[in-house]
C-alpha cells in the first residue's frame, strides 16, 4: 500500500469534513486578535474616560448595582486591563444573558452596555462554540481542532520531498497552469502555516479536554484552592469595600498591577460564599488582557488573604498562564498579534486551493474515464 496515497486520501478527506467550519473558526479567531484596539473605535462613546478625580471601584460597582439591581455581578476589569481600556469595565449576569457595563472613571455615570449580541461577543461565540453554546458547541470545536491537527500534521509528511530536494518544496512556481500555482501556493503557505497551525489547534483541543489529556497522564491540568477553602466569612459590619481589597492585594504584591476582580457567585442555600478573586500582572505576564499571571484570594468581609497564586515563583502555574496568550497571540504584543491574524486567514486560503485542486483532478478523471469509454466503443 502506497503510504503517500493513504495520507493524501486521509489529508483530503478530513480537509472536506471540517475545511469550512476551520475557516469559519480561523477567520472569527482573527477577527478578535486586536478586539481591545478596535472596540473603543467601534464604541468609542463607551470608553470615554472625562478628566478629573476618578471614582472608586466601590463607587462603580454600587453604580451598576442601582441600574441593575437583579444582577450579578460576576467580573471587574480595571482601566489597567486592556479589555478596559482605561474605564471600569463589569461583566454581568442578568435573567440568564450576561452584559457588559461600562463607567466612566472621570464621572461615575455609566456610559453603555453591550449584551451578548453586540458584534464582539457574537463573533468570540461563534468562534468558541460556532453558536451552538447549548448542544455541546464548545466540544465540537474542540473535535474540529483535532481535525485541524491531525490535517497539519498530514500536511507535512505529504509535503516533505525529501532531503535533496528539499528547496523545491518552498518555491513557487511561475508562468504554469493554474493548478499548479494553485498547487505550490498551497504547499508553500501551508509548511509556513504549520507552526502557528499545530500551536492554536493543540491551544484550543486543550481549553476543553485539558482535564482529560492531562489525567490520561496521571497529572492534572490546573492547580487551584478547593471550593472548600475559599469561602468568606460574614461579619457584622458586612463587606469589606472592593478599594481595600484592591490595597491588600497590592501590599501583598507591591509591584503587581491588579487587571481583573472576580465577584463570587451568589451562594446557594445552605452554602457559604466564596471569596473574591483579584488577578495581577506582575514581572512579565503573558497574557495582557486581565487574566493576570497572579491570583490573589480574598475573604470580601476581613479582607484576610486566603491563598496566593503567583506563576513567577511556581513553574506548576506555567501551563494556566500559557495557554490563552499562545492561542491568541498576546505573548508578543503587536508583533505577535500581526502574525496571529495572518495566521487565521490561512485556513481559508488552504481551504480555496485545496478545493480546486481536488474539483480540477475530479474533471480530469472523468474527462479520462469518458475517453477511455469512447476509445473502447
């Protein structure tokens, strides 16, 4: 059995099965490489940010509470975060849908509301679940990223043209038929692509089924407090303000700079709350857009540090801290970023040559088959 001829017909076929939902996924995952730039320009009403005295986070917080008082308040990005771009950003979750609220810092006043259908969260939906959020979409992008692997992988083997010849698989080649420039566009964009490829489909393979990879192994995936230890504890005078949590985390990282505050969720009967969760950057973080490289835990009525998490100091952290950046490009800056949305184009234009190679052998075959039969009769 010719080996080639196997990995080709398992190439074409696996390319055929998932070739449009990778586009679909690569062209949206683009989209959202520079989406912290390109939301304030879009909304740019929302990020106003007014001069003067900035107003508290707690001032904030109380702020979207009275607009919205059955809501939940889940996250805070601050304008330290790149998701906020300079105003106080909350996320939260209301009859079910969740929204995103912003303040002005200057004035206090809120100053827009995104909800699930604004242009940004549409599209990170339909690239993380392809809109099929409640029938197991995030699974079934996860199934299309081992499509995606197992495709690149396949792509090298059927690339490689051996070690003397090995300059011909990256030359294009000029003033041929269309299929062949088709054909050497594809191959040479295509072993370009393999790294960016093999990188963001493990990237994403992992934000689903990381527990279970991991654990096939015997090891685990993420490190984190149990459920158990964090809880915080009610006292009289109730909670804590959420600027002397913001305080007690910088005093237990001095130069860290907290991007993102995490509410607990409201407890269920019989339940006790959880503790607030502020996240940080500090040293070199890969991750710039609030996910932090530090975790600091909080009691939100004593203000007492629960549990530290820092990944500079304990190398366990590292893959938790990796995994967002390296499969969106953050790690870099706008290097990086650049590179990751060329990158998300490319499975549309392996997608458009690869088809017409394989609509342009069809016709050939059956222009052939029906010579042969004329020949015969």
């Amino acid at each position: 059995m010719n080996v080639k001829k196997v990995l080709r017909a398992f190439h074409l076929w696996l390319s055929l099965i998932a070739g449009l939902l990778i586009c679909v996924i690569g062209i949206t995952g683009s989209l959202l490489v520079f989406q912290d730039e390109l939301s304030p320009v879009i909304y740019s009403d929302y990020y106003k940010v007014t001069s003067g005295k900035k107003i508290s986070y707690e001032q904030a917080y109380q702020t979207v509470l009275s607009t919205h008082p059955k809501a939940e308040v889940q996250r805070i990005y601050t304008e330290d975060s790149s998701a906020a771009q300079g105003v106080y950003k909350f996320r939260i979750k209301e009859n079910k849908h969740t929204k995103e609220i912003f303040i002005n810092p200057g004035t206090g006043q809120l100053s827009g509301e995104l909800n699930e259908h604004s242009f940004f969260n549409w599209t990170f939906d339909l690239h993380e679940t392809l809109l099929l959020k409640d029938y197991n979409g995030k699974e079934i992008v996860a199934i299309i990223g081992i499509f995606l692997f197992f495709i690149t992988v396949s792509g090298i083997f059927l690339w490689w043209p051996g070690i003397k010849k090995w300059v011909q698989g990256f030359k294009i080649r000029r003033g041929k038929n269309l299929y062949v420039s088709n054909y050497d566009i594809h191959k040479v964009f295509g072993i370009f692509s393999v790294p960016f490829l093999l990188v963001v489909s493990l990237t994403g393979i992992l934000f689903t089924f990381d527990k279970e990879i991991f654990g096939f192994f015997g090891a685990n995936a993420k490190i984190a407090p149990s459920k158990e230890m964090l809880v915080s504890q009610p006292l009289p005078q109730g909670k804590m303000p959420i600027d002397r949590l913001v305080e007690i985390a910088k005093k237990e990282i001095p130069d860290g700079v907290v991007t993102q505050i995490r509410m607990p969720a409201k407890p269920k009967a019989g339940k006790k709350e959880g503790a607030v969760e502020l996240r940080m950057s500090h040293g070199y973080d890969p991750s710039q857009r609030g996910a932090g490289n530090v975790r600091v835990w909080l009691d939100s009525y004593s203000g007492k540090v629960i549990e530290k998490y820092d990944a500079t100091v304990n190398p366990r952290l590292t893959y938790q801290t990796w995994l967002f950046p390296l499969h969106t490009g953050l790690f870099g800056g706008a290097f990086t970023k650049v590179l990751y949305v060329i990158g998300g184009l490319m499975p549309t234009l392996l997608m458009t040559t690869g088809t017409y190679m394989w609509l342009y052998k069809s016709r050939k075959k059956k222009e052939s088959a029906k010579r042969q039969v004329r020949s015969v009769a």
